[in-house]
C-alpha cells in the first residue's frame, strides 16, 4: 500500500478489518500502487463511478488468456490443455448434468402446481448440495462451466416458480461457489480461476435479477477459500476436501508422456503409484490423478469421477499398467469417449488426441447419484452405443488385460525391430547424394545399401544407407567421403547425453543395434494411419537394411502374411495398439506377441494354403500398380474401394478365408472378431 502517516486507530476500521468480506481476498496482501498522471486518474475514477458491466465478458477467455501467457515448452512440460465449453460439456453431461436437466424438464411438465412447485424446490435444493472437485483445475474451466450450469438450471427453477406466482425468500439463490473446490499448483493460475468464478457469479446473478425483476443484494466478493495452490499428488485430499460431502470429481489433469516428465514430475509420480506399482516409469502424468481419485472415492463409494486424459491411457502398454490394479481393486468404467480431438480456445494450441473416462465404485445408488441404467460409449462420429461393461479398452466386454510378452503366443516367427544408427543421420544417403559418392569414389558402392523406414515403404520413397559390417578398415580409409561419415557418427555419439550412446562411440562403423537377418523378412511398419481399413505389410529381400521405424520377421512365409494382414489382426491392432497421437503405433511386445494365432489342427493344413494363395494375389496385385508408379498409401488410402476394386475383392477373399480359420462369418463386425480374439486369450 502507499506509505501514509501513522494514526490512531479508527474504531470503524476495526469493524471492516472484521467484515468477512475482503474484495475476494484481491487485496489481501500489501501491493504497491503505480504513479498515475492526473488524466489517467481522472479516466478510472470516472469510469468506475459509473460501474463496470461484467456481462459481456467470457469467464472462460481467462482461462485461455492464462495459457496464452505460457511458452509452448511451459503448456508442454504442465501437461496444459485448455478447452472448449462444449468439449467440457462431454464430460459432465454423462457425468451429472444431464441428469439434472432432465429432472428440470420432467418438473416443468407437472400438471398440478403445488407438485410441480415440491419438485422444483427438491431440484434446487440438491443442486446446491453438490460438492464438486477439480484436482488439477488450472485456470478454473471446468468448475467456472459446472457452476454456471448449476446457476442456469438454478435460474430456469426460479422462472418457473416466479412465473407461477409462488413466493420466493428475499434471496432465492442457494447455489453458491463454496460448492466448488480446486487444487492446483500455479499460483497465477490460481488466482485465474478465483478471477472467472467472480465474472461467471456476477453474470448469473444478473440474469437471476432479470428473471425476477427486481434487484437482489450484491455483497463484495466472498474470498474463495476453497481453491489451494498445492502440488494434488502429494498431499491428502481429506485435508481440503470432506470425502462424505463429495459427489464428483472432474477435469482435464496434466498430459505429460513419461519421456517428458522432469524429475519433479518423476517424483511425483513414485510417491503418487509407490515403487512397488508396476511399470510406473512408462505411464503418463495423468494416471497419477486416476490413482489418487479412485483412492479418495472409495473413502465415499458415492462420489462420481470423469476425467479427460490423452488416449494412451487407453491403449497399448498402458492398459494393463494403469487399469489392471484399478480394477482388480474396484474401479468401474460409467461411461466414455472414444478418442477425439481436444480443441482449445486458446490461439496456437496444438491439438490433442484425447479419451474421457467416467469411472466409480460400482453398486451405490444414492438421490444425486443414481446408479445408471445403462452405460454408454460415446464415438468420436456422434453415434452412442450401450454396453453391459466397459474395459480399458473402452469396448463393451469383459475386463482383460493385454500385457508386454517377449515372446509370441503361438508357434510362429519372432518379430523383431530393424536395426538401429543413433548416427545424427551421418549413415543416411540421399538418392543425389549416392550419385556423388558412386561416382567420386566407386569403392563406396560395395557400402552402399537400400536403407527402408516406415516412410520409404508406405510412400515408395527411396533412401539408403553406408552399411559396414564386415568391412575392411584398410578399404574403407580409400574412401575420403566413407571416413569423413564416420568421423561424423563417432562425434554424435561422443556429444550424446546418454551414457549408452557415448560407449557406442567406440564402434562409429557400426549401427549401435544390427537386427539385419541373412534371410528375406517380411515388414510392418512401426506407425500408420488410422485412416487405413488395412496396416501395409510386405516382403522385402535381405540385402534392403531396416531401420528401427519398422518390426521385422525373418523367415516369415506367405501365411504370416495373409494372417498379418487381415481384418482380424486389423481389428487387433486398432484396440490394443498404441498411438501416436491418434495413429497406429505398432508393438512386437503388446500387439504380436499378444495376437492370438488360429490353431492349426484337422482341416486347418488346407486353410494355411488357401490363406497363402490368397496372400499372394494380393501382392501379385499390388505388384501391378506398384510398377506403374503408385504407393502402398495410395493403394490403402481412401481410394481403396473406389479405384483399386481388385485388391479391395481380394482382401475380402482373403478376410473370409482367415475369419473361417477363427470359427467366424465373413460378415462378422470388428467387435465380434476382437471378441473372439479376447475369449482366446482370456
């Protein structure tokens, strides 16, 4: 404050020292005033005495103003992602609010008014009992669009009721802010959120005026003491937050890979899941909040939870990590989105692929939390499906796990990763630069091989790579450009960070891991679209090097192929595999080991080669367009059944051949085949 002669203490002073309001606590603390020019004093002065208009500000633009504020390496070491209202609203319209609007509308249609006028009274009262919980509230979003929610339906009641002549106490509004809590560990955040939950309570109050007509009393702002600056994974939520007063928990809790945590969110991670939590150290962030959520409601079985968290949570080796423990322990899935693009409203955000997750304990039934009917999974094109049960793999069926395995299931070829440089691209040579070498130095040409990633093969791109195993150190010193490359991989690898790397610095000839087979392999790439039926796999000869971006299996035979790719292992792999953001992301460890393999037992010797001839007209088919100039992301893309109908009717002949092997119809949904493929497994 401005320095002011010291005085005797004014008794009336005393009394608003005591007021319990403060201005919401924004002048709590000693601040010290700028020096303004008299015209810009004149200017406030004025334009305060004619009061400020709140309403046409949007509670949720501090939100995003917040983030904006923030680097895009700050948003993406948090975990930040700001959002949309109607994003918001899937998760808290399954959660609790339709629920609620549908008791409003189901009160309004009441023919006789003193029952009409009961159920209207009985809604408003158990809106303002709801206690809500935000444990990673950040700018406040979701608790600022949940009370104002409550406020609007609030409001509709007091229509209702005012517009139907019955009396209304002097200040009819019961739902109240100190419903709302929060945890979150940016301060300025903090101050954010208290910032959009004054706005949003002075907008509602204004509307709740203009439906009554009449001016209802506005106090200065309440001090709200029910959103804490505190790190939620190492504290006690029983603390700040009564377990039997609480009817839901909600929000959009940090994303953070565990590649890119720091070492503050490694900690907070061990003490959050324990050491003895399995794979702790491969699971994202937002886990912990799971965790730490299912242990708060199973203090009070009533409490609700939905959550949005990345979609890995929901595939590949995360399922079991995170959801085995949950559920072994209790936990059930209520309702869920399947991935979809989480929007911000905030300028330059990066898109996220995401999931919500609606989970409790189940068999509690209580007035605010009605056990449901029926649960439900949301898909990202509008439609809704039912289910008896949803798994971690948000499918309706029972709840098993797909766990790493090192080794495949059946008796079939192991799959491995190609082979990889960590050379800082000195081993890579481009197509102009072959030219260079070939001709400036012809020895080079011996090391010279066809070098093939993901990329090259989906796009028939062409790369290669110096390959020197096995060569001579005598003749590779003939070779200025051949050394000079080398040179460039022991230097990489002598600057690297990582220990491993820096001890392969010995060997700069050398890729640091050589999974290259004597024998021809069959590929699949280590990414895809999500947008492909069907994920490309082919054959290539062994003398084409690999690169870690694609799994590799020597020795394979035009069965593997023809099972690989088929509808069955598609349909395999869009559930169990992991992402990349929302593409495919192949795993040996989760989806081939894991993949259950038709048992090759009576007539199955006349399945294997019906399903290899199969295989084979699809490559022969493939072969054709290939040589005329198109690549596999042409073939597989959305033009599959539109121009290329000779390989689209022959994987169908294929499809069939191999559903027959799993006791399946050639009709039958991807559900069903993934069905089966559990029950296998389980």
């Amino acid at each position: 404050m401005l320095n002011t002669p010291t005085k005797k203490r004014d008794p009336e002073e005393k009394g608003l020292n005591e007021f319990p309001y403060t201005n919401g606590g924004l002048f709590a603390n000693e601040t010290q005033l700028p020096k303004f020019s008299e015209n810009i004093a004149f200017k406030i002065t004025q334009k305060f005495s004619l009061g400020f208009d709140w309403s046409p500000i949007n509670p949720a633009i501090f939100g995003a103003m917040f983030e904006s504020t923030l680097s895009s390496k700050d948003r993406r070491e948090g975990g930040m992602h700001y959002t949309t209202t109607d994003n918001i609203d899937k998760a808290l319209a399954p959660l609790f609010l339709n629920r609620f609007r549908q008791r409003l509308e189901d009160a309004i249609r009441i023919p006789d008014l003193n029952g009409k006028r009961d159920a209207l009274f009985a809604l408003q009262n158990d809106l303002a009992s709801l206690k809500i919980l935000d444990p990673a509230c950040g700018s406040g979003n979701f608790l600022t669009y949940c009370f104002m929610e409550l406020r609007r339906l609030e409001n509709k009641i007091l229509y209702e009721l005012h517009t139907a002549g019955f009396s209304l106490n002097e200040n009819p509004i019961k739902v109240s802010l100190s419903q709302f809590y929060g945890f979150e560990i940016n301060d300025f955040a903090v101050d954010t959120a208290k910032t959009a939950l004054w706005i949003a309570q002075n907008q509602m109050l204004h509307e709740t005026q203009q439906i009554l007509g009449e001016n209802i009393a506005e106090l200065p702002l309440c001090n709200i003491d029910t959103i804490h600056k505190v790190n939620a994974l190492r504290i006690n939520w029983e603390n700040y937050v009564n377990p039997s007063e609480l009817n839901y928990i909600v929000g959009n809790p940090p994303f953070v890979g565990a590649m890119q945590q720091s070492r503050e969110q490694k900690k907070d991670m061990i003490d959050c899941l324990g050491e003895k939590w399995k794979n702790a150290g491969k699971m994202d962030y937002v886990c912990c909040w799971y965790k730490k959520s299912f242990d708060f409601i199973k203090l009070n079985h009533k409490i609700r939870c939905a959550f949005v968290s990345t979609n890995s949570i929901c595939q590949g080796e995360q399922v079991a990590n995170l959801w085995k423990p949950l559920m072994e322990g209790g936990l059930t899935i209520d309702f869920a989105y399947r991935t979809f693009r989480w929007e911000s409203d905030s300028m330059g955000m990066a898109h996220v692929h995401c999931v919500i997750v609606g989970f409790s304990v189940a068999g509690v039934e209580t007035v605010c939390t009605p056990s449901l009917p029926t649960r439900r999974i949301y898909n990202a094109d509008g439609t809704i499906e039912t289910a008896k049960n949803i798994n971690a793999y948000l499918l309706d069926g029972p709840n098993v796990f797909v766990e790493s395995r090192n080794n495949p299931i059946g008796d079939v070829p192991e799959m491995y990763f190609g082979s990889m440089p960590r050379d800082g691209g000195a081993f890579v040579i481009m197509p102009e630069q072959k030219y260079e070498f070939e001709t400036m130095e012809p020895i080079s040409k011996q090391w010279i091989r066809k070098y093939i990633g993901a990329e090259e093969f989906i796009n028939n791109k062409q790369r290669y790579c110096l390959w020197l195993l096995d060569a001579n150190p005598m003749e590779i010193a003939k070779s200025s450009l051949v050394t000079e490359r080398v040179k460039q991989v022991k230097e990489f690898r002598l600057s690297s960070k990582a220990e491993a790397t820096r001890r392969f610095a010995k060997t700069p000839t050398l890729f640091c891991q050589i999974a290259q087979p004597n024998s021809d392999y069959l590929l699949v790439p280590c990414v895809s679209s999500e947008k492909r039926k069907y994920i490309p796999i082919g054959f290539m000869h062994k003398d084409i090097i690999a690169s870690n971006l694609v799994q590799i299996i020597p020795n394979a035979t035009l069965y593997e192929f023809g099972i690989l790719t088929s509808i069955i292992h598609n349909a395999w792999i869009r559930v169990v595999a992991g992402r990349l953001e929302s593409r495919y992301r192949y795993s040996k460890d989760i989806v081939y080991n894991n993949f259950p393999w038709p048992e090759c037992g009576g007539g199955c010797r006349d399945g294997v080669h019906t399903v290899s001839t199969c295989g084979q007209k699809i490559l022969d088919i493939r072969e054709k367009y290939l040589s005329q100039g198109a690549s596999l992301a042409d073939l597989y893309g959305e033009n599959l059944d539109l121009l290329f109908t000779d390989l689209a009717n022959a994987h169908r002949e294929l499809d069939k051949e191999v559903l027959s092997l799993y006791g399946l119809k050639a009709d039958a949904s991807e559900a069903e085949m993934v069905g089966k493929l559990f029950e296998m497994i389980g």
